[in-house]
C-alpha cells in the first residue's frame, strides 16, 4: 500500500526443474515416486516465502505430498543446488535456468504456468497434467504513493513504450 506500480517489465510461470542425472523424466515420475516414499525428498528454493518456495508448496499441496523444503540465499544458489545433485527437485526461474536446461545441466519436468514456454516447447504445463499450482513471477516497477499522479502517469508511458519495443523482448 506504500507504492503504486508503474507496470510489469515481465510475467514468467516457472519451471518445475531437477538434476539432470535424476530418475525422473516427466513430472508423473516425482509425483508417483513421492507417493511409494513419503517424505523422502527434498525441494530447493531462493528463500522462505519467496517465490520458488510458494509455488512448490502449491505444487505439493495440489497432488497431496509433503516435500522437506531447504532454503538457500537466493535463486542462484537454489538453482546451483539442483545443477549440482544436492536437492532433489525446485521451482526455478527460467531466466537462470534455461540455459542450463538446454545445456544439459538440469531437467525441466513441467511448467507451472497457463501456457508452454516457448524456450522449452516440449515441456508441459502443469495446467496439461490437470494440477492447478503455481504463480507467476512478476518483475515490475512501481513509485511512492505519494508521488504525482502527472509524473505515475508520464513513467505509465514509458514502462508501456519500452515494454512494446520488439528490442526490448
């Protein structure tokens, strides 16, 4: 209530994404083997209640599993986790992670989001598998509340104009 935004610069679902020497191939792989072993695995995020946290609670509760939640520093690290084999599975941005998918690094099992993403064209959505779970990550920019609505009004613009550049995509 402090601030008013401006706009989003992005809206991004995240990728449900483990190592890649991982048994699991497709999301119905963890979510069977999660079953036959309750609370064996562990998940890694960027922090308590950050967003990769969240949403793969909502993933947990959605098909009825418990997960041990490991926090780290931050998005890289968690994503470092993974890559590395120290975690079992997480949700991770696909800005840090697709280079590493497509290099070979770690594995995405699904999208947590409405639509494929069109970096990964071949993995599917969690909304596909019917399991309703998962946010976006929004980046956007926003002003004091007590900023003047002529110069909100005037950076409104501007987020819009930069946003619509096919440079700035």
């Amino acid at each position: 209530s402090d601030f008013v935004s401006l706009g989003a610069f992005t809206v991004s679902p995240l990728l449900l994404a483990v190592p890649m020497n991982s048994p699991w191939k497709t999301i119905e792989d963890l979510i069977r083997d999660a079953k036959a072993n309750p609370g064996k695995y562990a998940y890694a995020s960027g922090g308590l209640n950050r967003i990769s946290h969240i949403n793969t609670e909502l993933f947990a509760k959605a098909v009825g599993l418990k997960f041990r939640h490991v926090p780290y520093s931050g998005g890289g690290p968690a994503v470092t986790a993974i890559v590395g084999g120290h975690e079992d599975f997480a949700s991770v941005t696909p800005s840090s992670s697709v280079p590493l998918i497509k290099g070979g690094k770690m594995r995405a099992l699904a999208v947590q989001g409405d639509a494929r993403s069109k970096y990964l064209p071949d993995v599917p959505t969690l909304k596909e598998k019917g399991i309703d779970a998962g946010l976006p990550q929004i980046v956007g920019l926003g002003v004091p509340k007590k900023t003047p609505k002529p110069i909100v009004e005037k950076l409104r613009a501007t987020v819009k104009q930069v946003c619509a550049d096919p440079a700035f995509s």
